[in-house]
C-alpha cells in the first residue's frame, strides 16, 4: 500500500502536468489503455486466462472505479485541488461506515460486532484529520454541485475497494482485477473525452507524461489491488493517506507549494495513523495473538 501510495502521487504530479493539454476523458482512456496493454502482456506471461467465474463481481467492481475515477477528475477541473483530493479521501471513512453498519446489522446482540477493531477506526479517522489539516479544504457556495460530484467519487472509490477485497477473498487474480477494471476505463474514458470534444494533438511532452501516467497508475493499481486482497481493509485505508504526505512533499519540490505548520501538524497525524494501522494489522496476525489481548 505504500508503493501503491507513492505511485500515486507520482501519477498525480502527472496529471496536473498533463491537465493543459488534455482533458479528463482523455487522460482517463490513455491510463487506462496503457493499464490494458501492460496487464495484457503480464497476464499472457503468466498464464492467467481472461475468462473469470465471477463476471458480476467485475463489473460491479469496474463500474463503481470508473465512475468513481471519472467523477474526481471532473471534480478536480471545477473546484480547487485541495477541496477534490480531500472529497475523494473521504472514500476511507465511506470504508470504515459500511464496515461498520454492515457488523451491527449482522450481529443479534447488543455487544459491539465482531471483526471491528475500533483502534482502526480511530487510526483512518485520525488519518484523514490530518489529510484536512495538510490541504485545508475550501467550497464556495456556487461550487456545491461539483462538491457532490467529489463527495460520490469517494463513495463510489470506498465500495469499489471493498469489491477489490471480496474478489481477493474468492481467489481472482490482482491481474486479472486491474485488466478489466482498466478495460472499462478505456470505455468510459473514450466515451467522456467523445462528448467533451474529442481528442488533442499530441506532442512529444504530453506523449511522455501520459506514458508516465499509464505506467505509474497501473503499477500503483497492481499493488493497491494486491494490498486489498491480503491486508485488511481499514489497515490500507490508514496507509493509503500516506499519498498526501507524498504529494505534499512533490508539490513543494517541484511546484513551489508554501510548507505551513498546520500542513506539517497534519504529515504527522497521517503518518501516525499508518503507524499505527500498521502495528495493529501485524498485532492481528501473529499466531499468538489472542482476541482477549489488549
């Protein structure tokens, strides 16, 4: 989740770059058409077949990511950057909330549901204190549609991740996950890109930044998937908000972005949180580890 995190802030610099010479459609089909041909070649490689027992599960996997995807990029192009990228990290808290009304509609008593560990939730609600701290989120009143639009997106991200763990939980390959999520990208993205305007002229530079954009975002898919499929869910949202710390640190390398103590208060709530979603997670695995520990 780390790797996968890194990678995406670096996919993230990308699209900023990228943003003044294309679109959101555009930038959504050629990541994910490079995301097919890379997984392509990898799943030839490695004998994984396309044909899946449980297509449904895909789809429904694939559709929500999209638009999820698709829907923080068009946040992204009507609010500031801090308001959208905060909106779509909410997609932690949307995990933590369905995780746990799921538990307590399934439990028959009165005691706390099982399989919810409150530290956790504590640790992703931490997490994302400190991702409010470091981008400080702002939304004018005429901006509330697109507010929606960013606030979906993290809903839609949230039920798409918790597909990605069911999947892993029925033995679907990761490669085989990202294909046809980067399949439907390629559709939706074409279809987007189709209704605002069409396709760009490309030059050598905007060929070299969606080249990284593909690369780095299926690399980062990849380990994201495999994280979901192995690791808790809670654990890897925790960890997932270590992207802003990455982000924020690439923002002032390379756009001159101004360092606050309130951005600095805010790295150390989130590093905290993967910390600490961390040591539970390897708490939780050691074989003698008890339920009655404390």
């Amino acid at each position: 989740m780390l790797g996968a995190s890194l990678l995406f802030a670096l996919m993230s610099v990308g699209v900023k770059l990228a943003s003044a010479q294309y679109s959101a459609g555009e930038i959504v089909m050629y990541r994910a058409s490079i995301g097919l041909v890379l997984m392509t070649v990898v799943m030839r490689s490695r004998s994984i077949p396309l044909a899946t027992p449980v297509a449904a599960m895909h789809f429904w996997r694939s559709l929500c990511g999209v638009s999820a995807l698709c829907l923080w990029f068009y946040a992204i192009g009507n609010l500031p950057l801090a308001t959208a990228v905060t909106l779509n990290y909410m997609s932690s808290i949307w995990i933590a909330l369905f995780l746990i009304a799921g538990a307590f509609l399934l439990s028959n008593s009165n005691k706390p549901p099982a399989g919810i560990d409150a530290r956790l939730v504590a640790a992703v609600l931490t997490g994302f204190v400190g991702v409010a701290l470091v981008l400080r989120p702002t939304l004018a009143s005429d901006q509330l549609w697109y507010g929606l639009s960013g606030l979906l997106s993290g809903v839609l991200a949230a039920m798409a991740y918790l597909q990605v763990s069911a999947l892993g939980r029925v033995g679907e390959p990761e490669e085989r996950v990202v294909f046809y999520f980067s399949l439907a990208g390629v559709v939706a993205g074409a279809g987007v890109a189709a209704i605002s305007g069409g396709l760009s002229v490309h030059t050598p530079r905007g060929l070299a930044l969606l080249l990284g954009i593909g690369v780095s975002a299926t690399a980062a898919q990849w380990m994201m998937t495999r994280a979901y499929a192995i690791g808790t869910a809670l654990s890897n949202a925790a960890l997932q908000y270590l992207g802003i710390v990455f982000a924020f640190v690439m923002g002032v390398w390379l756009f001159n972005d101004p360092v606050t103590a309130m951005a600095l208060a805010g790295m150390a709530l989130i590093i905290a949180a993967g910390l600490a979603a961390t040591l539970l997670r390897s708490r939780a695995q050691r074989p003698d580890h008890s339920p009655n520990d404390t």
